[in-house]
C-alpha cells in the first residue's frame, strides 16, 4: 500500500453515508459519478440535464444561524427575497469552514439531506419529477424524486431565486 492509498482511506467518504440515509429513508436514488470535481452547471451539464439540477446553497443570517437554499442551478439565490421570507436583516453565503461544519458535507458537495433544520426549497424545482442534486462528495450528484425532497426535508417552500 503506498502512502497516496493510506491518506485516502483516513478521508471520508461523504456519499457512502449519503447513501445509507437515503436507503434507510426508502428514497429511490441513482448516482451520477465524475472523473473530475464538478465545480459549475457547465462542468455538469455535460453528463446530464441541467434544468433537473439543483443546488444546495448553506447560507449564514444576521443572528449567525444556518440555513439551507435549494434553488434550479441556472438561477441565482435571492438573499432580497430570503431576508423578506425569514424577517432577518441579512443573509450570506457561508464560508467553506462554516459549510462543513454545518451541512456536514464539504463546499460543492452539499447534499440537500444534510445537518441543516431550516430549509427554503425554491418553488421552480418542483417542476420536474425529479431533481439532481449534489451528492455528498464534490465529483458526485444524485438524482432524486423531488416528491422526496419535499417529504424528507419538509422546507418552506417559496419564490427564492433571480435569473
């Protein structure tokens, strides 16, 4: 075993747990795998249809408490609309340390079945049967029925996002 091999066995390996929440939540799942980190809608796109991907976007309020957007990937997150929603004087984005620390998952790999309670689903992503979202590990997505998303998460479910 060579050292390369000894590190990688230490990291952890995010859609294997991933995987075990969703069997033991009886959720029909299917993973898509990339040779390569997918970093943008582009990178994924090229694999699969991009108006089914959603992202999942740990965002930090004014009261420093987490919560999770999920918006279609061709849009962008309103923090306008957030902060109307939540009744908070702001919102941001949250940092790599903070997404972590707070979904459970590293930044680009942020499945939207993470440590997060507080959860605003963009009304658009429920306008296909299923979505693909972000896998646990950052060259992994997975394909979920957003009935799913919806039972599972129980999130607010409104207008959050801008073209």
């Amino acid at each position: 075993m060579h050292y390369a091999d000894k590190e990688l066995d230490k990291a952890p390996n995010y859609s294997e747990k991933l995987k075990l929440f969703l069997t033991s939540n009886n959720m029909q799942h299917r993973f898509i795998e990339f040779t390569e980190p997918v970093k943008t809608v582009e990178q994924a796109a090229r694999k699969v249809q991009v108006d089914k991907i959603a992202k999942s976007i740990v965002m930090i309020d004014s009261n420093g408490d987490p919560l999770l957007a999920i918006v279609p990937a061709q849009r962008k997150v309103s923090h306008r609309k957030i902060k109307i929603i939540l009744t908070v004087k702001d919102v941001r984005l949250a940092t790599p340390d903070e997404v972590l620390k707070h979904s459970g998952y590293p930044a680009g790999g942020v499945s939207p079945f993470n440590n997060i309670k507080r959860v605003l689903l963009d009304s658009q992503v429920l306008n296909s049967e299923t979505a693909i979202v972000g896998g646990g590990d950052v060259d992994k997505l997975i394909e979920v029925k957003t009935e799913d998303i919806v039972r599972i998460l129980k999130p607010k479910i409104e207008d959050i996002s801008q073209a």
